[in-house]
C-alpha cells in the first residue's frame, strides 16, 4: 500500500513537473501559462516532497521532507491566484506581495521544532509524519482558501460577464480546479484521524488533465475574458441604454461622440434625460419602437433603431437605441438612383426615367394640362463621325445635351431617346409654344460652334414635336412627335415641325 501510495506521488509529481515545464514555454504566447506553470510546479513538488516524506529511512529526515511540502503548496495558491487575476481581467497581483506569505511560512516551518506554532506535535504514520496542527498552520490553510475563494469569485464574475463562447472556457477552468479543492478539503477537516495521506497533490493531476484537453479541445488557451461591454465599446455604431424614465444608463464611445454632435454644450450624459441632451426630434422618436432615419445638424444622416428591454414579467426596464451614421451610405445610395436613371455619355436622363417621367405626366395631362414633347435629331450625324471619328461625334452629343439643359425650365425634362436623338418633355405647354421654344434651342444651336481637338465643328438638328391629346398614351405621344421630326428632315433638316393630332405634322 505505501510503495503504492508513493508510486502515485513520484508519478504525479513528475508528470505535474513535465506539464509545468510544458506550460512554461509557451508564456510569451499567453499571460496565463506562467502562474499556471507555477500551479503545476508548486503540484509537483509537493507530489515529490510527499513521496520523498514516505520513503525517507528514519523519522528525522521524513519530518524535514513533510515540511518541505509546504512551500510547494504556497506556490499552488499564489499560482492559482495570480491565475484567476489574469483571466477574469484583473492586473496580476505584485509578485512581493503574493511572496509574503510564503516566505512567512518558510521561515515558520523552517523554526517549527523550535517554536511548535505550525505543528504542535509530531510523530510516524502508517503514510508518512501525522501532526497536531497548530495556530501557525491554520493560518496558512486560511490563507490559502481566502484566497482560492476571492479567486474563484472572480473567475465566476468573468464567467457571467464574457462573452457566450467564452463561458466554457472559465466552466472547464472551475472544473478543473474543484478535484484538488475537494481533495484538500477532505484532508484538512474530514481526515481527523491524520493517518498522514494527503492526495491532494495526486488530485492535481486532475486539474493538469481537464485544463490540457479544456485547452486542446479548441477552447482558447487565452481565458482573458472579452465582455459584452468592450464588444460595445468597440462597435462604430452608437449604443445608447435608457431607463424606463429616458435617462441615460450607458452609452459607448461612439455614442459620446455622437451626443456631443448633436449638443455641443453637453458635457457627459449619464443620468441625464434624453429631452436634456437631443432636441425634441429625437425625444419623440425615442419613444418609440422601430426603426427611424434621422439628419443631423450639419446634413449628416442617422438610421435609428429603437428596442424595448423588458423584464420576465413583460413591465418595461429600459430602451436600447442604436444610432449608425448612414451619411455616406444614403450618398451612394442617392449617386446609385440618379446613375440609374441617366445617360452615361451625355448625363441628361435616359430613356427609361423618359418612359417613367411620360407615364406619370400623362396622368396629369389627362386632367386637362398640356403636355408636349420635342424630338430632337442630329442632321448629319452620321457624317460627323465619319470624318471626325466616333469620339468626335461623342462630344457634340455632350455639347447639345449641355445647350439644351441650359435652356430648359427647372420642370422639364431633357432625355436621351436613342444614339443622336434627345426628347425634350414640357409639362404645361402645348405644342406651339413648345415648337417656338424648340426653334429658339434650333437656332441657338445651329449658331454655336463646338470646339473639338480637331477642329472647329457646326452642327444644326432637326425636331417633331408633339402635345398629348386626350386619351392619347406616352407611346402615341413619341410616335407623333418622331413622325413630325421625320418630316422635318425630309423637308430640309434644321427645322422644326409640330404633329398634328390627326397625325399629320403642320410647318411651324
Ligand atoms: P439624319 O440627318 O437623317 O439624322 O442623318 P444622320 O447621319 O444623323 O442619321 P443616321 O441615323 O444615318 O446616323 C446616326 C449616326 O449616329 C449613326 C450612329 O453611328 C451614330 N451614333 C449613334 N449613337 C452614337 C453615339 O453614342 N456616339 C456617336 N459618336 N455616334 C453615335
Ligand atoms: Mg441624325
């Protein structure tokens, strides 16, 4: 029984040795593996010291070993403690400090014979040296569990604030560290009798076991907690946390930001009320749910999200707004619309938005406003990019689509229709007067010269126009107005002619 008892302590102590040294080459990769490396030195030695205890020949060198355990066993503590600083997030204890008590107790076991304040009696067990425990050992057993217990309390406060992935990682941690725990435990106040067996040491190798496979198992050796907190504090988007009242109970460093745009005077916001901080704009959205878009002072553009936190029982504990700063978003957003609704080459509208934009006036002629449409044709074209190129030919139709936008009012619309054919739309005109402000756009043309790298270029155009009769459809609109601008051209080019109803164009 005792050869295995100290088979189990050699044992336990060397593969405690090992998994210490293991542990200690990988400290430059996390701030855990030091004072773990400590738990697991502190284990063997007191392993070895034990087993050494046992197979000492005579009573006098047993005793000196049976002392020798203890320091191992500050070690295990300060380890431990030093341990649970780091992962629940703590700065790691000053290594004087953690030092005082072991030193204390060195030098207390070390003067034991002299003074009995540790043991007050010794004498041989059946496995190793049995004592009568004496004020200096309570001391240092309370010592040690005061402070396993801060330490686990912290872990445990880790544990509840990281994050959900997180939580294993500190429950396999507890896990581990329980079996030594209880085993110590047993000895200290349940083994009255004090036949001398401690396997608490053995027991560590329990803890060496969960926490190697809690590590290989992919649970991150790091068990630096990561908190919902610095997870919202790291958020671009402003988290804002309001009582039941509107007061503020928390807000994120994007939040501040944000604040201090919207009231420059503010100063810091907590326990304020949202009405003392934002204009009633953004009070009155606050109260409610859902989502909102919000400008700002100077253009910027807010996406407000507003959600409820309710209790168990259903009675409100709060507000959640999260504000994200959508300037730049709803910019593209606007760039993308108007990109789909113009030409590429020229940037008057195409013929899609000319389709959409004569849909909807169509319903509006249809209750008896005018409507009328120009149909504007290039004469020649095809000759101007045959003697100056394709690129040339690009230009003039850049240059007239500026002319004629220059020339149009706010409300008209000027589209391209096709290659070198542009419409122009005239909500409230009829046709006469369209053709008459056609002519003038004709003339103005025909009177400007386009500069190109290659010379100086004259072009002239050719139109249809056309007013939407009753009942009449967009389609029977175009058609007119591209029958007339037909004509026009075999008349001559350069002129303007209106459509009439009945189809046929009239001169203008
Ligand atoms: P008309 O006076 O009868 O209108 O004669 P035209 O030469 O202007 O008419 P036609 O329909 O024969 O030729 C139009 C030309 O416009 C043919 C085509 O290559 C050219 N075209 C169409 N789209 C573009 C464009 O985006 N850029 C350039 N440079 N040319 C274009
Ligand atoms: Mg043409």
């Amino acid at each position: 029984m005792r050869t295995a008892i100290v088979a189990l302590y050699a044992g336990a102590g060397l593969i405690a040795l090992v998994y210490a040294a293991l542990t200690y080459r990988r400290r430059s990769g996390t701030p855990l593996a030091l004072p773990l490396s400590l738990v697991m030195a502190g284990a063997a030695g007191w392993s070895l010291t034990s087993a050494c205890a046992l197979v000492a020949p005579t009573f006098g060198p047993a005793l000196g070993f049976h002392y020798a355990i203890f320091p191992g066993v500050a070690m295990v503590v300060a380890g431990f403690f030093w341990h649970t600083m780091v992962a629940s997030g703590h700065r790691p204890p000053r290594p004087a400090l953690i030092l005082i008590e072991p030193l204390l107790l060195v030098a207390v076991i070390a003067t034991d014979p002299w003074h009995h304040t540790f043991y007050r009696k010794v004498e041989a067990g059946s496995f190793g040296v049995v004592a009568q425990p004496g004020p200096g050992y309570w001391v240092h057993v309370l010592y040690g569990y005061v402070l396993m217990a801060v330490g686990t309390v912290l872990v445990i406060r880790a544990m509840r604030r990281a994050v959900r992935g997180q939580r294993r990682t500190y429950r396999w941690f507890l896990v581990g560290a329980i079996a030594p725990t209880a085993g110590n435990l047993v000895t200290v106040f349940l083994d009255v009798d004090m036949r001398g067996l401690d396997l608490t040491p053995v027991l560590f190798l329990v803890t060496g076991v969960v926490w190697w496979w809690s590590d290989r198992s992919g649970v991150t050796s790091e068990r630096v907690p990561v908190t919902y907190a610095q997870v919202i504090s790291a958020l671009s988007d402003a988290v804002m946390v309001l009582d039941p009242h509107g007061r503020f109970l928390d807000v994120n460093p994007a939040a501040t930001k944000l604040l201090a745009a919207v009231n420059p005077a503010g100063g810091a916001v907590i326990g304020k009320r949202w009405q003392e901080v934002a204009d009633p704009h953004f009070t009155a959205m606050v109260a409610d749910t859902g989502q909102t878009t919000i400008s700002g002072p100077s253009g910027e553009v807010y996406d407000f999200r507003v959600v409820k936190i309710e209790a168990a029982d259903g009675s409100s504990t709060g507000t959640v707004v999260v504000a994200r700063d959508i300037t730049e978003l709803e910019r593209l957003r606007a760039e993308l619309t108007e990109q789909a609704v113009r030409d590429g080459l020229t940037g008057v509208y195409n013929r899609r938005q000319l389709d959409a934009v004569l849909e909807a006036q169509a319903h509006a002629a249809a209750e008896g406003h005018p409507l009328s449409i120009v149909m504007i044709d290039v004469d020649h074209f095809k000759a101007v990019n045959d003697r100056y190129g394709h690129a040339i030919g690009d230009q003039v139709l850049v240059h007239l689509a500026r002319q004629l936008t220059g020339s149009v009012r706010e409300c008209d619309m000027v589209a391209r229709y096709g290659g070198e054919e542009f419409v122009v739309v005239l909500p409230g005109v009829p046709a006469q007067a369209a053709a008459e402000r056609a002519d003038l756009w004709r003339r103005q043309c025909a009177a400007t010269s386009v500069e190109t790298p290659l010379g100086t270029l004259h072009v002239t155009f050719s139109a249809g126009v056309a007013q939407l009769t009753a009942g009449g459809s967009p389609d029977d609109l175009l058609r007119l107005a591209d029958e007339a601008l037909y004509r026009a051209k075999r008349a001559g080019r350069n002129q303007i002619l209106v459509a009439e109803p009945t189809s046929t164009s009239q001169h203008w």
